[in-house]
C-alpha cells in the first residue's frame, strides 16, 4: 500500500530491553534479541493492557506513493522509524492519496513491536503546507468526492479519515517526534500537533489556516491542541488564521525545541528515549494523553495507579532496575 524504502531487519545485539527473563505480564512483551513494541492503548479504555500480534513494517515499495518509511538502528541496536511526507513538488500539501498513506502509516507503525520511537518530517522545503488546494480547484467534482471520503467516519471509528492522520499518532506506543521546517500549515499543522514532540527549524512558519477558506480545524486540533494553549490562543490562531513563525510557536507551547538541525536533534532525541525502559516510555506517553486535560482527579489517580501495576509486574523494570545498580557501582 505505501511506498515503502526497502529497510534492514537484522535483529540487533541483546541488550537490558532484550532480557531473555521470564515475564507474567508488561507492557512491552519481546522474547527474542529485538527490540519490543507495546500494544497500550492511548484511549480512554480501561488501562488492562491488550497485544497487537507481532507484526514489522512491510518493505513493499511503489513509485507513485507519497510516504516513504524508513527503520533506523540506534547506537544500542534498537530501532527507530522515520516517516517522511514525500510531495516535495507540491510541499508535501495533502491530498486523498497522501490522508491514506500517512493513516496507514501510523496503523502499521502501531503494530510493529520494534519501533522504539517514530520520527516524522517532511521532504524538500516544507514540513506540510497543508491541504492541496490547487486540486480541488482544477477537479472541484472529483474533490467534492475526496472530501466525502475525508470526512465519513466509519462504522464502529472514532475518528474519520481526515482526522486520523493527526489523531493516530496519539494511539502509536511510541513516542513522536514531528520535525519542522519550512511551512507547517492547516493540515499539516495538525499532523504536527498529534506528536508527542515538535522540533522545529528556526525559521519554519505555522498557521491554523482553515479560518483562510471559511473552515475550522477539522482534523483532531479538538484534543491536541487543548492540551498545548490556552483556551483564549486557541480561538485566536483559529479565529485569525494569522501565520507566526518559530519562536513565537515555542513561546505559545506549541514547539518543543528549536534546532539549527531539527532532525540530527530528533535522532539524537531517539537516541536518550530508546536507552530508556521502553514500558515506562510507553506507559508515560499512555498516563498523560489519559490524564491531562479533563479527567477527575480520582480517574487520574486511578490510571496512575493501574499502569503502575503494570509496570512492576513486567521485566523491563528489573532490567531498568539492573541497569542503574550497575551505572552507580561504576
């Protein structure tokens, strides 16, 4: 389905994460020298854990798709994905092949239990312009159809096809990272915002531009953005459209880092986050998309609670646990 680049999948060197330990129950669940990839759910379901089947990324390639997937080794053997928006002709400006691609991306991203963090950019000068406008006004009957299929939800879904492309990020174990450069507007804003992080280039613009066509955000800005601004910057950014650069986005909170090099920063980011326990990873990014806007404090005391549980009763914790024994006996 995706235009995959073809990836090594050369099983790495054993390492704490790769514990040949029994275990009763975690988050992560790897029994073999891999890295493992946990199955929790970013939702608001109970926090009992449920496992995806052991799946890895598809290396399948055509020419005409505009994503290419590409799996990285890590300086401690482990993996990362790197996601790469792949219109550069067009500024990687969305349209209905480019909404499927990247949806499909994050759903097989999610099952493959040997991402230990995703990064996410664009090709060419921009990150995402947005929606590809110019199409619907070459073809306005064939975009009248596009935009139908964007935006029927399908039975039993919580989310339509416009906003997963946003909205499943939060739902990928893993952590998240979006590197920005160039524009990140409208749409492809909203693609940014669904990552755990955000590390920009100095000189990259952003602007919530749906206000420009007579629209709102439609494509899970809801949840991600509440969670980032104010209530009052969040009307403002969408009431004026206006376009602001880098530095006021970081001021705002809704960049991470400013970067000379964002994707070197995000690699190197990769880097600290997969020589972390990958169930605690998992289970922080879980207890905050669960906890952090709108939920009592009972049921955030409860989720903590729960996925705390969890956490001990899988082996990553004793490898976690080795591993800092051995660094202060150094």
């Amino acid at each position: 389905m995706l235009g995959f680049r073809r990836i090594s999948t050369r099983p790495h060197a054993a390492g704490l994460w790769s514990s040949s330990l029994p275990h009763s129950s975690g988050l992560f669940l790897s029994s073999s020298p891999r890295a493992a990839h946990c199955a929790v759910r970013c939702s608001s379901t109970p926090a009992s854990v449920l496992f995806a089947p052991r799946r890895t990324l598809s290396t399948a390639a055509q020419e005409d798709e505009p994503l290419i997937l590409e799996r990285r080794t890590l300086k401690n053997g482990s993996y990362a994905t790197v996601v790469t928006l792949s219109r550069p002709d067009k500024l990687n400006a969305l349209d209905l092949n480019m909404f499927r691609a990247i949806a499909k991306a994050a759903e097989d991203v999610a099952k493959d239990r040997e991402t230990r963090v995703v990064v996410l950019r664009g090709a060419g000068r921009a990150f995402c312009s947005g929606l590809d406008v110019k199409s619907i006004i070459t073809n306005p009957l064939k975009s009248v159809e596009s935009i139908r299929k964007l935006m029927q939800r399908p039975e039993g879904k919580l989310s339509n096809l416009a906003q997963d492309v946003g909205y499943l990020w939060r739902q990928v174990p893993a952590p998240v990272i979006a590197v920005t450069h160039g524009v990140c507007f409208g749409g492809g804003f909203q693609i940014a915002l669904g990552a755990d992080f955000r590390f920009s280039d100095k000189s990259c613009k952003f602007s919530i531009m749906e206000g420009k066509w007579g629209l709102v955000p439609d494509m899970s800005a809801t949840i991600t953005l509440r969670e980032l601004v104010p209530i009052d910057v969040a009307k403002e950014l969408t009431m004026t459209a206006r376009i602001f650069d880098a530095q006021e986005a970081k001021s705002l909170g809704l960049v991470t880092k400013l970067c000379d090099d964002p994707f070197e920063e995000a690699m190197a980011f990769c880097e600290t986050l997969s020589n972390q326990s990958p169930d605690a990873v998992a289970g922080a990014k879980q207890l905050f998309n669960r906890t952090y806007v709108d939920t009592s404090e009972e049921e955030a005391l409860k989720i903590e609670s729960e996925l705390q549980h969890e956490l001990l009763r899988g082996w990553n914790v004793l490898s976690s646990v080795a591993k800092e024994l051995v660094f202060q006996a150094l």
